[in-house]
C-alpha cells in the first residue's frame, strides 16, 4: 500500500478523539484475534473440513449489523428491509451449500474457525463507525500496520527464515487481500455494509464456475440452487 498512500492519504482530526481511537483500537484487537484463530485453525485441519465454519462471515455481518444499527447507531447501518431480507436469505442459502454432516465436526480447530469468523465480522462492523474519517487506503494501512508492530513485538519473528517462494506467496496474498478490503470499504461508505455483503456472496459462484471450467469438478444440486438463490437476491435488489 506504501505506493499509494501518496495519493490517496486521508485522515480527518476527528479520527483522532478519543472515542473513535478506541474503536480502532477494538478494530485492530478484533483482527489480530480473528487472524490468531482462523490461522489456528488452518494449521492443524483441513481447508474443506473448515469452509462451513468459514462461509459463516457474511451472515455474521448481516446479523451484527443488524444489532449495532437497532442499539447503537442506526446512521452507519443500511438496515433496509428491502437488502436485509434478501441478503439474509442469500447468506443462509451460502451455509445450506456447504453443510453437511460428513463436513462437520465441531473439535476445537472448528470452533477456533467459527470465533474467527465472529471475530473478521466484528471488525469490519466496527470500522463502519471511523471509517468516514478516512479513505479506505489510509484505513487498511493503518490497521495493517498496528497488527504488524503488535504482532512484531508479541512473536518476534525470524524473517531470514523464510525463503523465496514463502515470501512471494505472501507478497501475492497480500495484494490480494489489500484489493478485497479496499473494495469492501469503498462499498460500505457508499451503498452500505448489507448490500456490500450481498454483493461479495457473488464469490461462491464464480468458485463453481472456475471449478467447473478449469478443474472439470462436478456441481451438485446444492451449488446450482444457491447460485440460483444468490443471483435472484442479487438481481432482486438491484432492480426494486
């Protein structure tokens, strides 16, 4: 992000009160708890064993949502029932694809997922609430780099341990991530954080496409009835 916070650097005085260092503060603690957890979890189960407790995000957004815009500012949060219900709906059909008893098993590597995902969603409804005071360069650059220098002095890592190829893996994992959240942010400031989650469940889809096309990996009836789902909600509430 250094490159681009030249251009698009903004912090306004009132990111600086009190009240609002703090809930950067409970942004920056919530995400290095979330990453903890999930990273826990990935380390010793397998990605598909964990995806139920995963896909459980979005519908934990709507949900919090939901509370901070009932019990502690209705202002921030697009709560309109036209995008909650469909996005509710949406977020279900998401979780219905990817249960099944075969997949679940709740030991603690799942539940640290699940805590994850709670934990990723708490976060990003927290930010809502500083994230005028910002641009979403300027945000995610900051809270990134508090979650480096926390995480510097709690672990102290050994970077000359990593080779090429790790480093490379992470120099692409990171502009990746840094091109999602900037999109995330720039749809919470300007359509909501509802219709933004709605938006990004378009994921799962493009995964059964891309599955289908390139790894020539079968959809079942669940894949095709939630793309179906998510594509009518979708369409549902861009057009009423």
């Amino acid at each position: 992000m250094l490159p681009f916070i030249y251009f698009f650097w903004k912090l306004d005085s009132s990111a600086l009160e009190l009240n609002n260092l703090l809930i950067l503060a409970g942004v920056i603690i919530s995400a290095i708890t979330a990453n903890l957890l999930v990273f826990y979890s990935l380390k010793w189960e397998k990605v598909s064993n964990l995806e139920p407790a995963r896909i459980l995000e979005p519908l934990l957004i709507i949900i919090l949502a939901l509370i901070f815009s009932l019990f502690i500012n209705s202002g921030f949060y697009n709560t309109n029932l036209k995008v909650l219900i469909p996005a509710l709906i949406a977020a279900f059909a998401i979780i219905f694809s990817h249960t099944s008893k075969s997949r679940i098993s709740f030991n603690k590597y799942f539940i640290a997922a699940i805590l994850g995902s709670f934990f990723f969603a708490l976060e990003l409804i927290l930010s809502r609430l500083i994230l005028n005071f910002y641009s979403p360069v300027t945000f995610y650059f900051i809270r990134c780099s508090a979650i480096f220098l926390i995480s510097l002095i709690i672990f102290k890592p050994n970077f000359k341990e990593l080779d090429k190829k790790t480093f490379g893996l992470t120099f692409i994992t990171g502009v990746i991530w840094v091109v999602y959240r900037i999109v995330v942010y720039y749809g919470y400031l300007n359509y909501g954080i509802i219709f933004t989650t709605l938006m990004i469940m378009l994921g799962p889809i493009f995964i059964y496409i891309f599955a289908y096309i390139f790894l020539k990996e079968k959809l079942n009836w669940k894949n095709i009835t939630t793309a179906i789902i998510i594509i009518g909600c979708v369409l549902y509430v861009s057009l009423a």
